[in-house]
C-alpha cells in the first residue's frame, strides 16, 4: 500500500530528519509510529501523501511512484488527521467535515448526507453540524477531525498525534472508536503517538523511530519482548510491558487444567476471572489471594479453562 525504499528528507544542508529508510505499509495494517519528540515522525507522515517530497529514494502508493500521482486522486485515496487538528474556524462543523468532498463534483445533498452519517460514526449527535469548531472541546475537535479524514472514503488514514488533546480516560473511549472504525471500515492507518500505551492497543505493527531512522518495528510481542535494538528496548521498556499486560486478554493465555503442573481439576477451582479480562486482572487476582491459577469462564459463564502464572512464562510470546 505504501512503501518507502532508500529515503532520506533535510529541511536544511548538513542536518538529515529522515536518514535511508525503508518501510512497507501492507493493505488492512494499523502502523504505529512511535518517537521521542523531533525524531521526524510528522515529516514521515507529511512524505506519505506528498506534502513534503523526499531529497533520494523511493516512496510508492499502492504500487505507484508518489511523484506520478495526480495531486487529486492522491488526496481522495489518503485522509489526513494533523497535529493540531486543523479545523477551519469559520466552516460549520457540516462544511469542516465535507471539506474533502468540495474538491469533488458532489452534490449539496450527498454532503449533508455524508456529515451527518460520519459524525454519528465518530460518536457526536448529529446537532453538532450546525456548530462552529470554537464551540467545541479539545476532544469533540479531534472526533471531526477524524471524521473529516474519512469524508472521501480513502483506503489510506495517516493520524499525526489525533487524540494528543483528550484527557486519558476519553482517549480510551476515542481509541475504541478508532478500533472500530478500523475494522468496519477496513483502512489502512498509520498513527502517530507520543503514548507507548496507546502504540501497544493500537498497532497492528509498531514502528520504534530515532533520529529519522527506524530502531525497531514489529507486533506488540515483537516490540515488548523481542526488541533487539537497545534505544527501543530503553523506550518501550517496562511502561510498554505493563501496556502489554493491561491490553492482551486472558483468553490468548487459557490453559487446559490437565496442562497446569500438580493435574488440578475444575473443581479445586475457587476463584474465577473472565476471559475477556487484561492479563493484569489474573495476575493481581492470583498474587492478593496467594494462588498460582484461577479457573476462567467466557461471558456466557462456561467454563473454558484456567489461568496459571506458571503457564504464562511458559507462552510463546
Ligand atoms: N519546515 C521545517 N523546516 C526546518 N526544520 C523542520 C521543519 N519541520 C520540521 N523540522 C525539523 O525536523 C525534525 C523532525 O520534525 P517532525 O515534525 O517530523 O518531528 P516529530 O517526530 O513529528 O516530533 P513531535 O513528536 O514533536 O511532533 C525536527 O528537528 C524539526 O525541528
Ligand atoms: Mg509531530
């Protein structure tokens, strides 16, 4: 879908952001990019749909050279979420979110229709259409921003720090949302974040940049438990191993009761978790009740196994 090979960008002589990289996007990938402050991740982004042109190498888009792409079919194929979110102040809402459709020849009416079918998408009433963005919160501004994005239905969503101005426990809200409308709708994202936690739910692949170059990239196992580069390892460290504990559910780590050592049995079962619980739920439940394994039971309440410490260093990760 996307592909950079050999690239590298400086804004001034002598001083590269990004140095040779290489990064293939596949089609249905949630990538996130993750970096200390400075490290080129915007510059990334803003090279992926042509706003800012690469010095030497390659970028292609869905297997064509970005230099080929007429300006407007590139621009309706990729949406894109800025940093600061962007909204133009004297636009409605209505036309903030119909703003992509304008430079195509669609109707009054389908535009309305569309606003208002992606403000629900994104979660606000539809009586927000008629607002101005300085009647907004932070987070309301981020929902139309995305929502804005997805306006021309692009197959590609670029997200530069969407949910940088919600508060933690709005943000959770808004990156299920996102989660969703990833899989409806089935795009192809890259997301940038500041937020080890959010990189850890998120990405389907998680990309660990420095100094315009990539230090680590891979799933969440990947960049948790298998980094090879020191500066990921520091970066992510415990924080994303936590994240990692507080996202993977019981249910990827369920054992058969004859797989726990000792040959347990359901019945010598006295507590018990969900196994949609985060494995942090069993390992709490398991060290304040002085117990290696809990038995667990899906939201149906059937018995579908136990959760044993013992077995969780045993998974592959
Ligand atoms: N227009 C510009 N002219 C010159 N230098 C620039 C320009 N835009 C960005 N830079 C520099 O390029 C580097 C990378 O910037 P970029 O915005 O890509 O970083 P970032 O990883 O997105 O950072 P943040 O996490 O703070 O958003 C920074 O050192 C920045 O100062
Ligand atoms: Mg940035």
């Amino acid at each position: 879908m996307i592909e950079f090979r050999d690239v590298s960008q400086q804004y001034e002589a002598e001083k590269p952001i990004i140095r040779n990289l290489n990064l293939i996007v596949s089609q249905g990938e949630f990538v996130v990019l993750i970096g200390p402050s400075g490290c080129g991740k915007t510059t990334l982004l803003k090279m992926m749909n042509g706003l800012i042109k690469p010095d030497s190498g390659e970028i292609r888009i869905k297997g064509k050279e970005l230099k080929e792409w007429d300006p407007i079919t590139l621009k309706r194929n990729i949406g894109y979420v800025i940093q600061q979110v962007g909204l133009f102040p004297h636009l409605s809402i209505e036309k903030n979110i119909a703003y992509a459709l304008d430079i195509q020849k669609v109707s009054e009416t389908v535009k309305k229709e569309r606003a208002r079918e992606l403000i629900q998408l994104v979660g606000l009433e539809e009586n927000y259409l008629a607002k101005y963005p300085n009647e907004l919160s932070g987070g309301q501004k981020q929902r139309v921003g995305i929502a804005r994005a997805l306006a021309a239905d692009p197959e590609i969503i670029l997200m530069d720090e969407p949910l940088g101005a919600v508060d933690q426990i709005n943000r959770g809200v808004l990156q299920d949302e996102i989660i969703r409308i990833y899989q409806t709708l089935n795009k192809t994202i890259v997301f940038v974040t500041h937020d080890i936690e959010e990189a850890i739910k998120l990405g389907t692949k998680i990309v660990v940049m420095n100094q315009g170059e990539i230090m680590e990239m891979g799933s969440r196992d990947t960049i948790v438990f298998h980094s090879k580069s020191h500066f990921a390892d520091d970066f992510i460290g415990n924080k994303g191993f936590l994240s990692y504990l507080n996202i993977v559910k019981i249910e990827q780590v369920i054992c058969p009761f004859d797989g726990i050592n000792g040959n347990i049995s359901e019945k010598d079962m006295t507590l018990w978790v969900t196994a949609a619980e985060p494995l942090i739920v069993g390992i709490r439940m398991c060290l304040e009740n002085g117990v290696n394994h809990i038995g667990v039971r899906d939201v149906a309440g059937q018995v579908v196994g136990a959760f044993d410490l013992g077995c969780l260093s045993r998974l592959k990760f």
